[in-house]
C-alpha cells in the first residue's frame, strides 16, 4: 500500500494534466481522480483518508475474527473482550429473530413516566442508563483548572444538524419530512396504537421545534469563550426548578459540585419554557422516539435499515455496512481504546516512531524560532508562548495500556446486542462521573491508535498522533523529506499552531483558560483572526458559502502548520525541485470525495474548510509558492502580496 501511494504520486508528476498548479494546485494534483473515483455505497466520503481507514479495518477486522475464534468464555484480555462484541455484533440472524424485544423494556419504562412526579422518581436510573434526557451533562476537563474535572450541561441534539437550517425552508423541509417519514414507519413496528404513532411524532418534532429555538449554532459552539460559563450549583439548581437534578446526581458523584459549566446557556436561560408540565407529554414522545432511534442499529436488520433512513438523506450514503463492517464499526466505537494499544503495538513500528518524534520536536523548534522573530509580539508574550511550545507534551503512536476502566468490562455471550451495549456504555458513564473529585488523567489519550486523524487539546498541552495516520502519503520512511514534510510535517505543524488559534491561544501552557497575552499583542491578533476569517468568507461552495467565523480556528492551524513546515524544509534544502514536491504532497494529502448531499450539510456544522480550500486558499499565502512554481499576477492562484496573511 505504502509504495503503492508513493508510486502512484510520482507518475502523477510525469503526467500532462489539464489543469495547471498556478491556477488549482488541488486539481493539479487531484482532478484526475476526483472526476473519476467512486465513493463506496456504504461510505460517504472517498480519498487517502478513507483508503487509510479501509487498509486499517481490514487489519484489525482478521485480527479480532482470529481472537474470537481464541476467546474463551470470561475473558480478561481486553481486546479478546473487543472480539467478542464484534461476534456478537455480527450476528445478523439472532437479531433477526429478537426483533425489537431486546429493547422493549426501555420502551416501557418511558411510557410509564406519564408526568414530572415519575420522571423525577425514574431520574436516577434516567440518567445513569443513559436516557434521552431533555439536558445533557457530561464531566469534562474544568476551563480554569485543568488539573480537575468539572460536570458539564449542554442542550440535546436538535433533528436537523445545526440550528440555523429551521430559518432555510429549502434545508428544512426536505430533512424534516425525510425524519418524520422515518419515524412514522419506524413507529408502524411497534405496539403503538396507530393514532399514538402519530401523536408521538407530532409531539416529538413539537418539542424538537423548543429545544432548537434556544439552542447554540455550530459557528456559536465554535468559540471557546461562549460554551466556558461557570456557575455556582445553587444557580444552575435554580435554572432546572422543575428537575430533581441534585437527587438524581447524588448516588453516582463523589461530592455535591460547587461548581457547574454550561455550555448552552440559551438553553438554560429558556429551560423551564422548553421542559415543563405543559411540555412534558411532547418530552416524553420525543424521548421515546429517540431512545428507540439510539438503538435501531443494535436490533433486527429491518429496525437497522428503517433507522438509518434520516442519516442516508444527510449523507448520500446508498447502502447501510455489510455485516463484517458493521461489526467492525461498531466494537472499535465501543472498545476503541483497547482496540487501539493492540493495533499500536503490533502496527507502529519504532523505527516510525522515534523518526516522527524528530520531526514534531523539529517541527516545535522551527515555531519557537517563528515566534522569536516574530515582529508584532512584545518580548513578554513571546515568552509566554514560547513556554507553552516547551511544556507541550508529545503523544505518539499509541498508548501503552487502555484504562483500567476496561478491565472491569465484561461481554456476556448469552445476552443481546441491544442491552450488551447499555451495559458497557453505562460502566464508562459511571466511571466518568465518579472520578469527578479525581485530578485529571493527563494520561489519556483523546484519540485512539487506529483513527487516521490527530489532534491538539488546550486543556492539557498535548499534540496526539495516532499511528494509523503515520503512512503514506502523510509520512513513510522511505519517501523524500520534502514529501513526509508535505504530509506528516504539515499535519504536525497544523496541531502545534493550534496552540495558538483563536480558542487554543486563550489556554497557558497548564491548558487553563487564562490570560498570558499582553493586550495590545491579544489585540494585534484578533486583528489577524479576523483577516483569516475574511480571506475564507463567502468563497461560494457546494451551492452554499464558506461561513469564516465558523472554520477560523482550523485554517490558523492550516496556515501556520504549513508555515512550520516550510521553515523545516529551508533548514534542509534550497532545491525548489523539493519545495514544488512539498506542495504536491500536501494537496495529495487533501485528496478527498464527498457526496454531494454532505457537502452541503457540513458548510453548517464542520469547523474544517473542505478540503480542497484546504489546499489552495492557504498555500497563497507564502512566497515559496510563488518561486516553486513560477507563479504569477494573472495566474488563478496569484493572491496580491497586501492580501496574504500569515499570522506564525
């Protein structure tokens, strides 16, 4: 697969191709392939992201078919537990014949909470059996102490994907009509009387209408500062008067919080108009819905096809995963951690390793040097940053064990699908919310070993490269250093400047939300934040616009991180013959198909630019573009030197 790539790379450069790199770098390098590659029918996206899943599932997929033939009856490694969820998983026909019985009793329960008197009663057992709740509440790392845990409330998922698409009849009426015809025909198997199917779904979208009234769009969400609001217990108590919450809470954490976060506070301003004995009724239909829902996956392939019909109408998506893959989908979303130690050990090689630890402590010695010349920063924020670059932790590769948490998970074989998942989800919830007096795990890992992605989190200073995202085209130790620099090095640098984008930048190098800028320097850099915004805006996109506001953190980090890498290439080559390679590989790194249906959904909800604005809305930015490819005014990718941001 690896030379595959690399091979299929360097024919490209000798090919005479229509497009010319001076007017779209991405079709240089793509629009072959993009005009021709099929998206699979159970996938919603195609490219050297998807083709890395693929080559990874298939991995792991005859890796957990060989442990389950070796699993023996209780076991205690955890990833024999991983096989046999995905045995369990895999049996079709035993789903076939439960049908919806494996999740009836959870069914029953909803329907006796016939007024707030019961759902207070029923709200311990609610919550930690993982009900759809009308809040949700999670613990998370506090904003201001990143040594501790804090209990986070938010607002429920609204139907449609982001707030803003109720006010676009043309999004609106299309996916409302898509999930109410979902329901009804979902409802249809059940033991619902035919006028409380429809009742329930009328009061379900009725009280999906409230929550979306006072819930936070994507581009709000997208803004540390807006989801970091403190409030003392009592204050959050008072918000919820109708919602025995303190009860509720008191038999799974450690202590009474002093403290709470919310996350939505529109929600919470409005809560007792969206939840009380008025709306209970539509609550508790909605609840029913969406608890059912939850679960069609897990029950009869007829349950699994009818639920999955809403997602198909967002994505494109043609045909529901095959048996094996679904199995597959399904233990690493459950068991992904102890399914990632395995997969990093036996497919993340040292060599590769140590190899990219250089490059990432490269990589943070070229940004430290970028802030030390930095022109616009004052000597005592440049030093703050530069102590945020030195404490920065590195997570590379994979973790050397899963936490303990999983050791106490256990897969009975005789049970169902359905209530094996519950059981499992509800381990993990409860460990969560008892280690809420705990100081934070710095330990853990935000991304597990077989996920091609990587990751930065504010919170604790630390970079994360999952080894499955470590092969080509993004990195492999034979390829050029122009090419692993195009690839991993961009990648790396991306994650190392998101320690300095407009959320990332608010966090000391602790990873607590505080103040280290001097203000002119903060103010100078909002005024980069808002060029970065502007050079995105509105670039016209799949029959929408690029919102900026909403995908400004990750296109600092686009910038930057190819900056950083560029700087790392000066130090080993003045041959543009390397730097044209460095672009090239970058865009092929890009190469992404995406069903159209999505595309338009994620303009909404994705705080990523699509991919091919990835590639050549930043690359403009830097005179190495320019001189690698003799570009000019006139040409497509010609950007006026006045125009050009580079803000690390």
């Amino acid at each position: 697969m690896t030379v595959y790539v690399l091979c299929q790379r360097r024919i490209f450069m000798r090919e005479q191709t229509s497009t010319r790199a001076q007017d779209d770098l991405y079709d240089y390098v793509n629009g072959d392939w993009q005009a021709t590659a099929p998206i699979d029918p159970d996938k919603v996206a195609a490219g050297v992201s998807e083709d890395l899943d693929k080559k990874v599932e298939k991995e792991l997929t005859v890796d957990l078919q060989d442990a389950l033939k070796q699993a023996d009856d209780a076991p205690t490694d955890n990833f024999e537990k991983a096989a046999l969820l995905f045995g369990k998983a895999l049996d079709f026909d035993r789903r076939e014949k439960e049908g919806l019985a494996p999740e009836q009793p959870r069914l029953t329960k909803l329907q006796k909470l016939s007024d707030l008197t019961r759902f207070n009663a029923a709200l311990p057992d609610l919550i930690q059996n993982g009900y759809p709740l009308p809040f949700r509440l999670f613990p998370e790392t506090n904003f201001h102490h990143a040594d501790q845990y804090q209990l986070m409330f938010d607002s429920p998922n609204t139907i449609l994907p982001d707030v803003t698409m109720y006010a676009d009849a043309a999004q609106k009426e299309p996916l409302l009509a898509a999930w109410t015809k979902m329901v009804r025909t979902l409802l249809a198997q059940t033991d619902l009387l035919a006028a409380d199917q429809e009742a329930y779904t009328q009061d379900a979208l009725a009280f999906d209408a409230l929550i979306a009234t006072h819930h936070m769009s994507h581009e709000d969400m997208a803004d540390d500062n807006n989801i970091d609001n403190a409030t003392d217990w009592s204050d959050m108590l008072a918000k919820m008067p109708q919602v025995d919450v303190a009860n509720a809470l008191a038999p799974i954490l450690p202590s009474t919080p002093k403290q709470v976060n919310i996350v939505d506070t529109r929600f919470y301003d409005a809560f007792t108009a969206v939840f009380n004995a008025t709306t209970y009724r539509q609550y508790n239909h909605w609840a029913y819905i969406n608890e059912l829902l939850r679960h069609t996956a897990l029950l009869s392939p007829r349950l699994r096809e009818i639920g999955a019909q809403y997602d198909q109408a967002i994505t494109g998506q043609k045909e529901l995963a095959k048996p094996v893959r679904f199995a597959y989908e399904l233990a690493n979303r459950y068991m992904a951690e102890p399914i990632g130690v395995y997969y990093g050990k036996k497919y993340f090689g040292p060599k590769a390793k140590a190899d990219v630890t250089q490059l990432v402590e490269q990589l943070i010695a070229a940004y430290k040097e970028q802030i030390a010349e930095n022109t616009w920063l004052s000597a005592s924020t440049k030093q703050m940053a530069t102590k945020k670059l030195d404490t920065m932790v590195i997570k590379m590769g994979y973790p050397e064990k899963a936490q303990p948490i999983y050791d106490k998970i256990q897969i009975d074989r005789e049970a169902a699908l359905s209530p094996t998942v519950d059981a499992l989800q509800r381990i993990l919830r409860l460990f969560g919310f008892g280690r809420l007096d705990a100081p934070v795990d710095r330990s853990e890992w935000v991304m597990p070993a077989q996920l091609v992605n990587a990751a930065y989190n504010p919170t604790s200073n630390d970079i994360t490269f999952p080894a499955a995202i470590l092969q080509a085209p993004f990195y492999d130790v034979h390829a050029s250093e122009a090419d692993n620099l195009g690839g991993a090095g961009a990648t790396i640098g991306h994650e190392i400047s998101h320690a300095f984008d407009n959320n990332g930048a608010l966090y000391d190098e602790h990873g607590n939300k505080k103040n280290w800028w001097q203000p002119a320097d903060f103010d100078h850099f909002k005024q980069f934040t808002q060029a970065m915004i502007d050079q995105f805006d509105g670039i016209p996109y799949a029959g929408g616009k690029i919102n900026g506001k909403l995908v400004v953190s990750e296109n600092i980090a686009d910038n930057a991180g190819l900056n950083a890498a560029l700087r790392v290439l000066h130090k080993l080559s003045d041959d543009q013959a390397d730097f044209k390679e460095y672009f090239i590989n970058y865009a092929l790194s890009w190469r992404t198909k995406i069903r159209p249906e999505l595309e338009r959904v994620i303009l909404s909800t994705d705080v990523h630019s699509p991919a091919k604005l990835r590639t050549n809305v930043p690359v403009p930015n830097f005179p190495e573009w320019y001189r690698a490819f003799h570009v000019e005014q006139g040409d497509g990718m010609y950007r006026d030197p006045g125009k050009r941001v580079v803000i690390w």
